[in-house]
C-alpha cells in the first residue's frame, strides 16, 4: 500500500522514490556481501513494496541501476531454498516489465530468462502462479 512506501520513504530519509530504492540497493549490497538472507529478504520485500505502488514508475534508471543482477542471482539455483525471495523477486520483475519505454534487453542478457522458465517447475505453487503471471507479460510485450 502508499502507507507502506512513505514509511519506507521516511525510513531512509528520501524524497523520492528512486532516492529510497537507491538507498536499498547499497543495503543489498552490504547485505548479499555478508551472506544475511533475512536481511536480503527484507530489503528485497522493501524493493517490491515500493515497485508495487500507484506512483512506482519504471525507469531505465531503476533498471540500470544494478538491481537486475541482484534479482537474476535471486532467481538462480543456490537461493531456490527461500522460497519468499523467489516470489518477491518475480514480483518486482513483473512491476519493472510493466512499465512503458523501459528498455528490457536484460531479459536477454542475462539468464533472467533461463531461471523464470526454471520457476516454472516448482512445487511452490505461489512461485509457479507468479512465474505464469510474469510469462503472460513477457508473451505480450514480445508478441
């Protein structure tokens, strides 16, 4: 909800949204450096909140900004285990390829791709159900 993202906005002290995602992609710097999958989860739940919001727009900023390795190694086998990571970052995904003019050629770039198709077969029914939400999404931007 909006309530969410001004208190995750007044949290880190930013006025904008791309300030505060900025500042939550240091923290999951700092935090994948360490290893610390609670806090991972937490910022990546923070991520997806605020790409969640009315007045979230995508911006190749975002997108450049590093954050899309950061959900492809989410996406990759050694974190499979957490399964709220996984769904969080299909989450995200799908708010970014949402959005108008964003230049998605790190779907191709990456493994991105590779790994989504990979959810596909999870018994984790919340991680399919999103998967097949973000593969409809795909199949209409690219058809």
């Amino acid at each position: 909800s909006n309530m969410d993202v001004d208190q995750i906005l007044k949290d880190f002290s930013a006025p904008t949204i791309l300030e505060a995602l900025e500042k939550l992609l240091k923290l999951l710097m700092e935090a994948d450096c360490s290893g610390n999958e609670f806090q991972i989860i937490k910022i990546i739940t923070s991520i997806r909140k605020i790409s969640s919001c009315k007045n979230f727009s995508p911006s190749n900023d975002f997108v450049k900004s590093g954050i899309v390795d950061y959900l492809n190694l989410y996406l990759s086998p050694p974190y499979r285990h957490i399964s709220v990571l996984q769904v969080e970052t299909i989450w995200i995904l799908s708010n970014i390829t949402s959005g108008q003019n964003i230049d998605l050629s790190f779907l191709f770039t990456t493994n991105i791709g590779k790994n989504i198709i990979e959810l596909l077969r999870s018994e984790n029914q919340e991680i399919s159900f999103n998967v097949y939400l973000l593969e409809i999404i795909f199949y209409l931007l690219f058809i």
